[in-house]
C-alpha cells in the first residue's frame, strides 16, 4: 500500500519537473559571446543604427537618441618600434522628440587604443546652459571618456566630458563645462535587460558636474550621479541619471542595435 507521502510526493514530482523546465526556458538570452577588440570598437560596423530611448523618472519616454556609424578607419601613430593602432568610428547622433522632430545633432567619434574603448566628449554636451549663448562665437575642447574593454571591480577610471569657450568677435563671455569625475567600476559582470536584449554588463557610477563660469567669482553649477552600465562588447546599454537629492531624473536604455 503507498503511504500518504508517497503519494503526495508522486503528484508534486511532474509539476516541479515542468516549473524548472518551464524557468530554464524562460532565462534571459546571453549578452554577445565575442570578445570586445580594438577592430571594431563596441561591435560597431559601417552602416550600422543604434537606438536610445529617454525614460523619466516615472519610465515614461521623452525622447530617442539616434546613432548612425558612417566611417570606421584605423590609423598608426609613433616610431616603428612602439607603434600604436587606434581604430576610430564616426559617428551621426540626433536627439528627436515623441514627434519625431529633430531637437539636437552632433558628429561623433569613437575610437579604440590597445584594450580600451573612449567615447566621445561631445557626447556630454549640457544644451540646456547653450541656449542663451546660440549666436556666439564657440571653441570646444572635449577630453574623451575612457571604457576598459577588460575592466576590473572597484578600479578607478579617468575623468571625461567637455569643456566650451564662448565669445564673442571681440571678448571672452563664459566658460561652460560637463565634468564626468570620481567614475569607479563598482560591479560586474551582470545581466543587464533593456528592449534591446539582455547583456553581460559593467556598473560604473560617477558624478556629473555642470558648471557656467562668467567669471571666477560668479559660476553656477549644477549636477548630480550617474550610474551607467556597459557591456565592453557592446557599449553602453543604460545609463541612469540622479539629481542632487538621489533621486532619479531620467534613464537612457539601449532600444534597438
């Protein structure tokens, strides 16, 4: 005769077995299984689109980033001996609004040197503190944003962003900056899932500092935290923006590639 275990243990066996069939089917996919090189910064190739949705602090979309790769090309630089490749990839990028109208557009480039990926500091550009100076004279100096292609937990990364001279034909009128510092790899890897796909990324946290310098006794600056992850395979595939207080103010994720 079968006890009241045994069969209590014989009805529950198929459902346990059909739930972890059920959980191993329903995993998230693998993030890319090639290995990040300096031939193809991020995975980038020519022609290639890439699609960045803008979510606000309550996950409602603002707005898209649109990126398209129009060159890739590799230079030699220094003496035979110690020469270094950099592989560059040109890029087309335009900030459009839920009307698809186009709000902002910028010429980008990418590029790679021995095992690390930088991204452009143009990228960093606060339009917001340009508006008042739209008809002035501008000299930008942006100083790239460094992105290991083998990057080590609790490791320290270089400061990035840019830095703009405004003025006008005859005087210098301000300075306006975008800082990216104290950026630290704090974890990783791990899954990260947007509408893209699901990717092994790195989680960098920094602080973003915005400044408008008329004088140096009169600068107004703003800013905050900014937590991003990237796969060295891929690039960055969602970044997260807080304000002073820490809260979150918008999320950029990765939407199509």
């Amino acid at each position: 005769m079968r006890t009241l275990g045994s069969l209590f243990a014989s009805a529950v066996a198929p459902l346990l077995l059909l739930a972890l069939s059920g959980q191993a089917q329903s995993a998230p996919p693998a993030g890319p299984a090639e290995a990040p090189t300096c031939d193809h910064p991020f995975g980038l190739r020519e022609s290639q689109n890439l699609e960045y949705r803008l979510l606000d602090a309550k996950g409602k979309a603002t707005g898209t980033w649109r990126y398209r790769v129009l060159k890739i090309s590799t230079d030699t630089l220094g003496k035979k001996s110690r020469r270094v490749a950099t592989t560059r990839v040109r890029m087309k990028s335009g900030l459009y609004d839920l009307g698809n109208r186009v709000k902002q557009q910028q010429d980008l480039t990418v590029f790679c040197r021995r095992d690390t990926t930088f991204t452009d500091g143009m990228a960093e550009l606060n339009y917001d503190a340009m508006d008042s100076f739209r008809d002035r004279l501008k000299a930008y100096t942006p100083t790239p944003m460094a992105w290991p292609n083998q990057p080590t937990t609790s490791s320290a990364l270089p400061n990035g962003g840019i830095l703009v001279q405004v003025s006008s034909s005859a005087v210098a009128i301000a300075k306006v900056s975008s800082v990216v510092r104290q950026r630290k790899v704090l974890a990783g890897p791990m899954a990260v899932t947007v509408p893209a796909g699901t990717f092994t990324c790195y989680q960098v946290e920094s602080q973003r500092e915005y400044a408008t310098a008329a004088r140096a006794d009169l600068v107004m600056k703003s800013g905050g935290r900014t937590v991003d992850y990237y796969d060295p395979a891929v690039g960055i595939v969602k970044t997260e923006y807080y304000d002073k207080g820490g809260k979150l103010a918008q999320t950029k994720v990765l939407a199509k590639r």
